[in-house]
C-alpha cells in the first residue's frame, strides 16, 4: 500500500464528508442531482493543491468540544473570514474544522469562541507543493524554536513544526497562531506565566510522512536536547519510516538552531545528500555560538530562571548568556 500523501487528498476528503452530509439530509437522489449538474456545467475536476491561492496557504483544522455548537453560525463566520475548502462536520458536542486560510489563527479564535480547542494543525500547501516539485532533493525540516525567517523557510522550503505554547488557557502552534509581538504583549498582561510543550510525534510524522512521499530522505534539525523533549518527538517520528529521516540535535535554539538550519537548506538545494548534510552540521555546531541580551528580566524572576535575589544585580549589568 503506498503511503497516505495528505497533498493529494484533501478534495477527496472534503467531497466525502460533503457527500454523506448530503446522502443524510436529501438521500441518494440529492447526491445524483449534485453530479449531474457538475457533469452539464463542464466542470473539471482537480485535487485542491494543485494550485495553491498563496493567501490561502495553510491547511487547517481543529476540533471543537463544547455545548450546543452552532454550526451554521460558526460556518457564516469563517466564510465570511475568507476560508475556502470549509468543512464543519460533527454533532452538537464536537465539531471538526477543515479550512483554507492565510492566518490560520483567525480560524482557531473563532472557534475558540464557541467551545473548547483541540487537535489544531496547520500544513503549509506552498511548502508542501514544493516537495512535489523537488524528487531530487533532499527535504529539510527545522522546529519553531528556530525563529527561521520565513523568507529563508520560503527559498530553501525548509518545513517548520511549531511548538505548543499555553497562555491564558489556550493554546497557540508557535508562529502560525501568536505572532511575536503580540506573544509578548500577551505576556505582560497576563496573570501565569506562559508555558511551552514539544509538538507530539504524530505534528513530526505528518510532515515527514508528506515529504518523504516525494523526497528521497530527510534531514530535521532539533532543539537542543537538554534544553526540551521536542527532538526526542522528532526522533520517536522518524523510526520506521519508509525513507531516511536523520535528526540532527542542533546543540542550539533561536538563531543558532535557524543557522544550522539554513545551512542544511542551502546544502540540500546544491545537491547534497542526508548523510553530507547530517556531517556537515556536525562539524558546525560546536562553531557555532549564540550571544543573547535581555533588556527585561522579570519574567524570567517570575518563572525561577533568575533567583530573586540575584534580580538587582542582574538588571545592573545586564543579562547576557553564551551557548
């Protein structure tokens, strides 16, 4: 059996679950109607990334808990947001999103408003595109604890899997949800400090499962082992995959992690192979250091990084950390 390719089968996906909604209201008769005045209007069937509107990039769904979940009302909202290739399929209880969107934290807010979120994903179909047009090369993969620019994301087409943040008793994918400065603004207003969580193995497998369906391996360049559990939901991901997918503990977070990852990005459009790449990010991360400044401490007094104490001294001479 050939590997399930997400790429392929989103039309396939939404047509089914429109189909049996269909079936359920109408019967079989609606369902005939509905394809004969498909076949009399000419239209040509094609799968939904085959051309990807760009300001609808990121497939993205969700699911929804709550009481008495209005459906309707909350299908009104997110067209009126935009979303193309909607889904909102379920009972009064629990509902699944499936959408098409450029932000895909508008659609999780308006879901937020009507019931407890869950199962938020979020796949970039440019990205995933690019895998399809590059059978050669091999696929690189970084996590959001990078910070990569989206510009390099977007030349090299390094895959990024966001890390979970919890805030206000929500949850956000890193970077997808939050932007930075409003994470921060957040913050600030915010009773309990924000707390982070490594994505789960299947956020890997999913990404990894699309682009070794067209790649020939992979590379994923982690957070630092010591520092989260988030390479080690990389690696559980990587075994028995069908392809080479090598997890490279990139000793880094922030911008050393992202140059270690944009190095592999530029080996692998030249040509290189997993196994190259995998060295060469070998002999650079103990070259590679990252030198950082805070101008505010106090959260990090208020989550027990800085013992209280040492909190004056610290805001005296600065806080600055080498890794």
């Amino acid at each position: 059996m050939k590997p399930f390719r997400q790429h392929y089968s989103a039309r396939g996906f939404v047509d089914w679950l429109e189909g049996m909604a269909e079936y359920l209201e109408r019967g079989v008769g609606a369902l005939r109607r509905r394809t004969t005045a498909a076949t009399q209007a000419g239209e040509t069937l094609t799968h939904m990334h085959q051309d990807v509107d760009p300001t609808r990039r990121y497939c993205t769904e969700c699911l929804i808990s709550g009481d008495d979940i209005p459906r309707q009302i909350l299908r009104d909202h997110l067209l009126a947001l935009g979303v193309d290739s909607l889904v909102v399929a379920g009972s009064a209880s629990r509902v699944r999103v499936h959408g098409h969107i450029g932000q895909p934290q508008q659609l999780f807010d308006a879901c937020a408003e009507l019931g407890q979120v869950d199962a938020m994903k979020a796949d970039d179909m440019v990205l995933q595109q690019r895998s399809a047009e590059c059978p050669a090369q091999v696929a690189v993969i970084t996590d959001s604890a990078s910070d990569l620019p989206a510009e390099l994301a977007e030349r090299f087409g390094i895959h990024v899997v966001p890390v979970r943040v919890s805030l206000d008793e929500r949850d956000y994918l890193e970077r997808l949800g939050l932007t930075a400065a409003e994470f921060y603004r957040r913050m600030a207003q915010s009773a309990k400090l924000p707390q982070t969580s490594q994505p789960p193995p299947g956020d890997f497998r999913r990404v990894f499962e699309h682009v070794l369906g067209y790649q020939p391996a992979g590379v994923y360049v982690g957070l630092s082992r010591p520092l989260s559990g988030t390479l080690q939901s990389g690696e559980s991901a990587a075994r028995g995959q069908r392809k080479p997918m090598l997890c490279v503990d990139s000793g880094h977070v922030t911008v050393g992690q992202a140059l270690l990852a944009w190095r592999a990005g530029e080996l692998a459009q030249a040509g290189a192979d997993a196994e190259a790449i995998a060295a060469e990010l070998e002999r650079l991360r103990p070259l590679t250091h990252t030198l950082a400044m805070a101008r505010d401490i106090s959260h990090a007094v208020r989550g027990g990084r800085i013992p209280r104490w040492a909190a004056p001294l610290v805001r005296t001479q600065g806080a600055a950390h080498w890794w």
